[in-house]
C-alpha cells in the first residue's frame, strides 16, 4: 500500500464544460463517476457545446440532492429530475465519436438557451454503450460518458505545485478539471502509473492528457488568459501536445474515497 499516493479530492462535472461539483465518495462505473458528464448542451444543429467558444459557461453551478439537478447561473437558478427525459433520441458528436442521447425536456433547453443567448439543447447519455471511444494508444475500444475522451482525470499535487512555482499568478486545480486528485512525491509521476487500486476500484493508466485552450480560461470569472498553457507548453510539450494530468479507465465498479490509497 502506497503511503505518497492519497486521494485528496473527488470531482464530477454532470454536465460537460459546466462548473463541476466537489465530492467525499463517488461510485465508480465504466462510463465515469456515477453522474459525471452524462449530460451536455448542443447547439442547433446537434453540435456540442463546450467552454471553449462560449468561456461563461464555467459560472453555471450545478448541485444534485433528491434526485434532482440544480443549475445557477447568476441569480437565476432552474432544476430537472435527474431521471426525466423526452422519448425520441438523437445522434450527436463528441469529438470523432458518435453518441446516443435524449433531450432532458423542453423547459431546460428553453432556460439554458435564454442564458446563453443562442439555441440549444440539454441532452441527456442514457446507457453504457451508447458512446464508444477507440484509443489508438491501447487499440482498445472504452464505453465512455460525453467527456472529451476517457471516463477519469487523475491528478497529482505535486503536478500542480511545480507548475504554481512557475506562474506569477497562482491557480488551482479545478483549472484542469480533475475526477481525481492524489497526494504525489514528484511532478508528472502519475504520467507513469500503471495498474492500480483505490478502494474498491481497479484503474488502468492509459495516457497523459493533452490539454486545450480551455485551461486558460478563468473558473471563477471566464475570462481567458494566457497562463498556464504558456508555461506549460515550455516543459511539457510532447509531439505538439501540452500534457497535464493523465487519463485512466476503471476496470470494475465500486466506491472511491477520499483518504483512500492507491495500491499498485
């Protein structure tokens, strides 16, 4: 058992490029984190819709209690059911893959399109399998939620450390968007972690993330600044892709803690 490695933090993001939400456990599934990124806005013509064109969707806070989902947005605030949705499915894109999804209901397109200012759409991933994602680094081919690429983040402190010693002006770590955050004794180490427990889950490493434009933009304001992808891109370019953090499937379902320790 590892005595470096602990979880300090648990993140989902239920809806994608929305703020997302702070937990002390979490059940593992295939696709993610139960409730992570099942979610996403499309614009209309059934595009997906995400922080990097429209940056002020990172001041849309969501909340989940009784089974309900919460959204506030200034002073406004909307909620649906986490259950409910329309009958008729639709076939969108998420990057290079196809995905099945359903619209919530009308209401909440109508809410999230008044305040964003443009038609859309709040759709909905129903079920393991209705998204694929083949990895070209593991020829394997992953059941995956509406998150860019795999259904876990994972992120060492000291990652972010050794990049705070670098920047004038310090950020945190819900710049990168972590599922998970881990004690670590070096930067970068979790680029090369391979098979491992926390709790009651086995994880596979299966490659560093590159990171977008996205980074840059400002949680707690959305404005867009040039840190840190300008820094990082001096350290930790790799093949023209600036890696931070490293993405990781699960291999059964279970709950993850935080204090949990990874065991490899």
């Amino acid at each position: 058992m590892s005595t470096v490695h602990i979880v300090k933090e648990i993140y989902i993001y239920p809806i994608k490029s929305l703020a997302g939400i702070s937990l002390q456990s979490a059940l593992a599934e295939e696709m993610g984190f139960e409730n992570d990124r099942r979610w996403m806005l499309i614009d209309a013509d059934n595009q997906m819709i995400t922080q990097r064109e429209h940056r002020n969707m990172s001041q849309f806070y969501p909340k989940i209690l009784d089974e309900k989902i919460s959204i506030t947005f200034k002073d406004q605030k909307h909620e649906f059911s986490i259950n409910e949705h329309l009958g008729n499915s639709l076939e969108v894109n998420v990057w290079d893959d196809k995905s099945e999804v359903v619209e919530v209901n009308q209401a909440t397109s109508k809410w999230f399109s008044q305040h964003l200012g443009f038609e859309c759409k709040l759709v909905k991933i129903l079920k393991n399998g209705d998204r694929k994602h083949e990895s070209s680094r593991v020829k394997e081919t992953f059941n995956v939620s509406l998150a860019d690429g795999y259904p876990y983040l994972l992120i060492g402190t000291k990652s972010l450390d050794f990049l705070n010693d670098k920047l004038d002006e310090k950020i945190t770590i819900k710049r990168f968007r972590p599922n998970i955050v881990v004690s670590s004794e070096n930067p970068h180490e979790e680029d090369d972690f391979t098979t491992f427990s926390i709790g009651e889950v086995q994880f596979k490493n299966i490659k560093p993330c590159g990171r977008c434009i996205m980074v840059n933009n400002d949680p707690e304001n959305g404005r867009l600044k040039k840190e840190p992808l300008k820094t990082l891109s001096k350290y930790r370019n790799v093949d023209n892709s600036v890696l931070f953090g490293t993405n990781i499937v699960g291999l059964n379902s279970g709950i993850v803690k935080v204090g949990d320790a990874l065991v490899f």
